[in-house]
C-alpha cells in the first residue's frame, strides 16, 4: 500500500529541525525510520509533514563523562551496543540494545527513536527505567528533561508535545557496585519481547540494600515494579527468587497487563513471576 502524500523536510541543525516543527503541529519527526516507515506505509500514522533529523548536525554524540553520559538523538542502538565508553558505564543498556531485532534494525534505529515510538515490547525502554533516564527536549520555544517513567503514557504514546522532539537520552553514571542483568522472552530469535526484564541490585553483606526492576512486554506500557523493589530490599541474595514467587507485587500490574489471544491473562500471571524470579537470580549470579 503507498504511503498518503506528506511533505519531506530535512533541515541540517537543530533550530531548523524545531523550526519546522513549529510550523505544522502534526508533523512527526523521523530518526532511523525503522518503526514510522512502517507506520506511513500502512497508513496508521498520516501526518502532513515528516521532519527527518538524518542530516541534522549535532545529534549523533555519545558523550561519556564521569557523571553522565548523554547520547544524541540520532545515535544508532548498534552505536549503543558497542561503545566502549558507554558499555564500561552503563553495561544494562548497552546488554539490552543487542537483544533488539536484527543488525539490520539496529544500524538503523535510534535509542531516542526506540522510547519515543514507546512499543510495550521494547528492549530499551526497561533498561532506560531501572537507569532513570531522562530525555532531553526542545522546541522553538524552549527546553526541558523528562524522565522516561513520565514520558511514556501508554502504548505507543507519548507525552511529548507538539512542536517537541527529544535531542538527547541521558543517564546518570550508577556507582559500579550495582549489578545488572536483561532478560528476553520471545518466540522467535529477532522478535519484540513477549516479556523483558531490566534488573539492577546493589549487594551489601549477602543481602540486596538496593533493587530496582523493570519489566515490558505484556503492559500498557514497561514499568518500574515498586512493590517488588521494596520487597527485595533487605533480602538475603540466597531467599531472592523465593521473595520474588512469593509476593504480591502482580496485583499492582493487573490493571495495566495486555492480554491476547496467545497470551491469556492466566498465562501471564503464571509466567511474569517466574520469568521475573530468573532474571533477578541471573543478575545476582552474574557479580559486581
Ligand atoms: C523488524 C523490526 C524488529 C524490531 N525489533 C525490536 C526489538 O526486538 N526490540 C526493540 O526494542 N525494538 C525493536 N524494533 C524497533 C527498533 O528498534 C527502533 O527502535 C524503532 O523502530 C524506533 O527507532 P527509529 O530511530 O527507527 O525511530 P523512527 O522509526 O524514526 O521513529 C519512531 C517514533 O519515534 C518518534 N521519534 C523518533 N525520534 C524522535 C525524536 N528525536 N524526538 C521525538 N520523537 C521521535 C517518531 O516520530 C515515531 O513516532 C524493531 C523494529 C523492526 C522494524
């Protein structure tokens, strides 16, 4: 099916990228194009206009300091999969950016494009949760941070504005003695995850002083499990997977699991416990 008629800008800085933007209020900005393309093709997006950063300048840093390491909104999820400087900081995200798709996908599609197309099945959007990431955003008429927990209000949608775009994702540097694993589910090797999960643990004498715990896949939207966390915090490393089974943390997802004819409600209760358990004992296993 050909895409409807739109009107293709590409501005070569910033100001003109947010200039066009201001311009026409349903016009969608375009990064690796891995998941719009698609979109316009089949006619489930339709804007007038398309804003594509591909020749925009100043987008594709990764910028890697002590404190913080912010990458640029044009910068590839394989740039994010094999940065040095970025792996030896943030070892979750760079792990969760191989388990997207295929090279093909990850040559081409962005991080930033990646948690603004907010798809529940996202490998990135968990790791960016339990990392407490912010995007940085601008529009003609100003700038602002805003954490990814925030931004992402539901299934494929966003609380951007219109006229904003993110120009940056950027991490505060955790303290090295955090642990960290990923964890995917799917059918097929390459596909969006039936359920991820992002896990972080900081040990202190045997038992867990910290835990945050992302999960995506079969909900409205990835999330931070709170409950869970405050579980595990306290725990002996031995009695995690036993806390985890045993909790009631699921009660709090209830409302916002995404069942379907494949994976019934039943089903998912019964898997995200345990799929959950193996990724948190996996990230104790794996050392500081
Ligand atoms: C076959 C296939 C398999 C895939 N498998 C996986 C997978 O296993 N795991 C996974 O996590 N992802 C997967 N993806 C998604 C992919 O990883 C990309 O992250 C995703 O397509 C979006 O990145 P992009 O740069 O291509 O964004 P685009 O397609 O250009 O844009 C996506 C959305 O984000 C918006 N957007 C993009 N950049 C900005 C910006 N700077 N500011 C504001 N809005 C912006 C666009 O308007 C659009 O709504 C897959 C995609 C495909 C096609």
């Amino acid at each position: 099916m050909p895409a409807a008629a739109f009107e293709l800008e590409r501005p070569e800085s910033v100001s003109e990228a947010l200039d066009a933007l201001a311009a026409e209020p349903d016009a969608r900005v375009m990064a690796g194009g891995q998941s719009l393309v698609p979109l316009l093709t089949l006619g489930l997006a339709v804007p007038p206009v398309v804003v594509s950063l591909d020749r925009c300048g100043g987008l594709a840093d990764i910028e890697a300091g002590p404190d913080e390491v912010a990458v640029g909104a044009m910068v590839t999820t394989r740039r994010v999969e094999l940065d040095a400087g970025l792996g030896a900081r943030l070892r979750l995200l760079a792990e969760a950016a191989a388990s997207v798709g295929s090279p093909h996908v990850r040559n081409f599609g962005t991080l930033a494009g990646n948690l603004c197309h907010a798809d529940p099945g996202s490998d990135l959007i968990p790791a960016a949760l339990c990392l407490e990431a912010e995007l940085e955003v601008r529009s003609a008429h100003g700038r602002r941070r805003v954490g990814v927990g925030e931004m992402i209000d539901g299934p494929f949608s966003t609380a951007l504005r219109p006229g904003e775009m993110a120009v940056a994702v950027r991490f505060p540097v955790p303290d090295p003695s955090w642990r960290c694993g990923y964890r995917k589910l799917v059918r097929r090797a390459g596909d969006l995850a039936m359920a991820c999960a992002a896990v972080m643990v900081r040990v202190e004498d045997g038992a867990m002083a910290e835990a945050r715990v992302a999960l995506g896949g079969p909900l409205r939207r990835a999330v931070r499990v709170r409950g869970l966390e405050a579980d595990l915090e306290g725990v002996a490393a031995a009695d995690a997977a036993g806390t985890v089974l045993g909790g009631t943390w699921m009660d709090d997802l209830a409302g916002d699991l995404l069942p379907d004819a494949t994976l019934p409600v039943d089903y998912l209760t019964a898997m995200l416990p345990r799929f959950t358990a193996a990724a948190v004992a996996e990230t104790l296993g794996a050392g500081p």
